[in-house]
C-alpha cells in the first residue's frame, strides 16, 4: 500500500495539488488544484454528471454557495451541526472529542489490548451528549497524544458552519453561513425544478459545489479540509418506496466507483448504526486509503424531513400532486452525496502503481505509474520529436496542435525518449506519440500505450481518431 506521504508528495511535484497559500505557510485544512489537478478535477465531475443527471429522471442544479439563513435554522445545522471538542490545558492541543478516543483505541488494538478496545468502543458508540465524551477521556485516562497530558478541559459542542455577514453591517441580524453541504440548494429548489421540468416522483435533482465546514481538526491531505467539494443527488419519491430506491442509489453508486477503475477489493459498504437526524437508513461507501478504511460518499434515506422542515419554516407548500388521482404528498428522499475532493484522493491513491523493470540489459528500474482510467487522465496524450531535427520538431509540432483540439495533451522534447515516456506515466498519460525519421518521410507515426507499454505504428492522421476510439472503449 503506497504511503500518503508519497501521493502528497507527487501530488506537489507534479502539479495536481499544492497548499493554499503556501507562500505564506499554508493555511490548514484548504489546498489549490494545480494544473493537472483541475484537469482530474473536472474529468471526475464529468463522468459524475453524466452518469447521474444523462437520464430522463434527474435535473440538475447550480445553486448559490450563500443561503437564506433560515434554511440552516430548518435543516437542524444551526442546533445540531456540531462536533464535540476538547482542549488539553497544557500542551493547549484541540482536539475532536470522538477523533481522540477513536485514535486511543486504535493505539489499543495495536498493543493487541483487545478486550480493553472492545469495551472503549462500545461506549464510544453508545456516547451522544458532551458529557460522554468527557467521562470516557477521564476515566481512560486518555493522554494528548502529542504532549501525554491528561489534563482536559470539559467537551464542548462545537458548531461547524463558517459565519459571515452579509452587506455592508456585521451584526448578528445579517450573519449568514457559507453552505456546509450542497444538498439543501437543492431542497429549497425543489419546487422550482418540478414545475419548471414537469417532472414527477420519482425523479432527482443533482448538483456539483463547494461546501465548507470548520472541521476542529484537519487530516489526511484531502480527506478532511474546511473546505471541499460534493457531488449530490436528491431523489425524491412516493413515501414507503424507500427502501427499494434506496438500494437501487447503492447499487448505482457502488457501480460508478467500479467502471472508474476501484477494485471491488477496494471499497465497502459501511452501514451508518447512529443515525442522522434526518436518516431513517444511511451507508457509507468507504475505500481503503493509504491510513485505513476511510468513507468517500454517503447514501442516506432522509425521509420527509428536509421537505417538511423547509415547508414549516418558509410556510411554502413543498408537496407533489397528482393532477389525475388527486394524490398528494410531501416526496421522501434518498441521497446520495459524494465528495468530489476527497473521491480525487481516493482516484489519486488507486491510481498510484509501481512496476519493477528490466530493460534489455538486464538492468532494474522502478516506473510509476499512475494507472487513471483513460478518460481521468489530465493529459490524454503526450507528442515528442524523437529529436530535434531532420524535420521532425515541425512535424511533430503539426500534430501536436492538431491533437490539442481535441484533448488535453503536452508537447516535450526534452531528454531521452524513455524519459518522457516515464514523465508522461508518473501523470498518467495513457498516449505517447513519438514522431521518428520515418513520419517524416512516410507520415506514420508511433503511439504507445501506458499500461501494456505496447507501440503501434499508425498514419499520424489518423491520430486523433485513433485516441478517440481508445478514449471511447476504455
Ligand atoms: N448532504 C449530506 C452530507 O453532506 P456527509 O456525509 O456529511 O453528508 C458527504 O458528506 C461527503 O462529503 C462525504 O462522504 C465526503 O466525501 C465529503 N466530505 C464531508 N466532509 C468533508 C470534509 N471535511 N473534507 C472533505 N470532504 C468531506
């Protein structure tokens, strides 16, 4: 299993990743896409859309990042959207109070202190209200795991919306938050899409956008950050068909992962037992990061309950009727909520491969080789002059514009030609093609393909379309 180190590290060098602000030291918990990152980004995202909303029954949306205020008072984040918190008096770490205990009882497990974990975690999951929490850290004995200090604050609630103003007065009677999930754009919009699309239950509403939640602490490179992104779908159905549609969106979900290039072996289900307050049925899809098993996106069956609530706040009708049978009803929802930003990590991590090598010398190397499926891959196709004359530069240059038209892909013509073709791996380039003395005389040109490393000889016209079909049967 590759380190985090080494798939944060390759992340910055390569441009996928890199700190916010770095020159100024970072700011914690926010990190910048560079430029082969937005490309992953935007590829994940594409094949996200497609499959979700390149049906007859799911619309999309893109709704504002800034909200009506009352709708955090309706969907519970206002009373409820808190983690409980610690801090240590003396080394004055902070600490998420279920985080620390989880942590403690990994460090058990590790010291084969089974039983003593067993116990811990039963009282972990049993444990609701502060005070739990609390009782749990002092009669463990727990230590900041930095300092080894067991001098502990009480555990408080703390709220995870980021709060600002909005206009020109920061009172309290203009504060408003920035969005902690995309889904309640979606609510709010419900009724507009309904009757705007005439659709009917059961049918969905999806949406690609940032969120921001002020997580207590940060981890794990993209897994938890203040701010992300989420793909969600909301979709809303005759009350009492939840449970079929809910193992339908498991189904859907599960298989989207799979035909982007996530081994079965790779990911699980994880069923939620403490339920949402808005959840009647909740699972999670949890891949194998590089620390554990760590969850990617979340499959929750929410009831009425945000419909309900947005309904009894606005005093806005959010009901579906039947013209014809006169039914009417408040639609139950199943969602599915993906993170784009932390699914980018997972794609990151499945991707990365080394192979050991022996070149015709009998000489080892190592190649990376960040295994994308094709069409994740930022740069879709690389074009080197073998070298840098005897007419190939021009020729190659030719080809490259042609193919940029189409795709993503870089021109190098810098150091050996198996050196770019590694280059071009550690990215996950899935074409490299190569113009020789040959192309120049005959027109034909090399392609080779990442994962079989297999080259083929082709009319350097029939170029584009060659990368097309690969693109389009991968
Ligand atoms: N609308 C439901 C909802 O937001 P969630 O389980 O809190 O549910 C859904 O979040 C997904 O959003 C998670 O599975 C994860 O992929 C992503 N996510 C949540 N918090 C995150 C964070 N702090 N950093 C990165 N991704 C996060």
């Amino acid at each position: 299993m590759v380190k985090l180190e080494t798939i944060i590290s390759l992340a910055k060098h390569r441009g996928f990743v890199f700190q916010s602000s770095e020159i100024y030291g970072g700011l914690n918990g926010c990190w910048d896409f560079g430029p082969l990152g937005v490309e992953l980004l935007k590829n994940i995202k594409e094949s996200w859309w497609k499959a979700m909303t390149y049906r007859q029954d799911v619309e999309g949306v893109d709704a504002s990042i800034l909200m009506h205020p009352r709708t955090w008072e309706a969907s519970g984040h206002v009373t409820q959207f808190s983690d409980p918190m610690i801090d240590n008096k003396q080394s004055k770490g902070r600490y998420r109070a279920d985080n620390l205990i989880e942590e403690y009882i990994d460090r058990l497990r590790k010291k084969k202190k089974t039983d003593q974990a067993d116990a811990l975690e039963a009282k972990l999951e049993a444990a609701s209200e502060p005070i739990d929490y609390y009782n749990i850290i002092v009669e463990n004995q727990i230590p900041d795991p930095v300092s080894g200090s067991t001098d502990w604050t009480e555990v408080r609630n703390f709220n995870l919306m980021f709060k600002t103003f909005i206009g020109p007065v920061d009172d309290s009677a203009s504060t408003i938050y920035l969005r902690p999930e995309s889904a309640q754009g979606i609510f709010v919009n419900f009724k507009n899409i309904m009757d705007s699309s005439r659709m009917k239950p059961p049918f969905g509403i999806a949406q690609i956008g940032k969120a921001f939640r002020n997580e207590i602490n940060t981890k794990n490179f993209l897994f938890r950050t203040r701010e992300f992104e989420q793909m969600e779908m909301q979709y809303f159905i005759k009350p009492g068909s939840d449970p079929e549609w809910f193992e339908y969106w498991k189904e859907q979900r599960w298989n989207w992962y799979i035909k982007n290039g996530i081994p079965a072996e790779s990911l699980r289900f994880k069923d939620h037992e403490k339920l949402a307050h808005y959840a009647n049925r909740a699972t999670d899809i949890e891949f194998m990061f590089p620390f554990g098993w760590g969850e990617i996106e979340g499959i929750h069956s929410r009831t009425d309950f945000d419909l309900k609530a947005h309904q009894e706040f606005s005093g806005k009708k959010l009901e579906y009727v039947d013209t014809v049978t006169k039914d009417r009803y408040v639609p139950y929802v199943i969602e599915t909520s993906g993170g784009t930003t932390r699914g980018l990590m997972a794609f990151l991590c499945n991707a990365y491969t080394e192979e050991k090598l022996t070149d015709d010398n009998g000489k080892e190397d190592t190649r990376i080789v960040m295994k994308f499926v094709p069409k994740f891959s930022p740069i879709k196709a690389a074009v080197f002059p073998l070298v840098n004359k005897d007419g190939m530069p021009e020729f190659a240059e030719k080809l490259f514009n042609k193919i940029q038209t189409e795709f993503k892909a870089q021109y190098d013509t810098s150091g050996a030609i198996g050196r770019r073709y590694r280059r071009q791996d550690e990215i996950g380039t899935p074409f490299c093609v190569t113009v020789d003395g040959d192309s120049v005389q005959n027109g034909t040109v090399t392609i080779r393909e990442r994962d079989t490393m297999q080259q083929e000889r082709i009319p350097a016209e029939n170029a584009v379309a060659y990368i097309h079909n690969k693109l389009m049967n991968a």
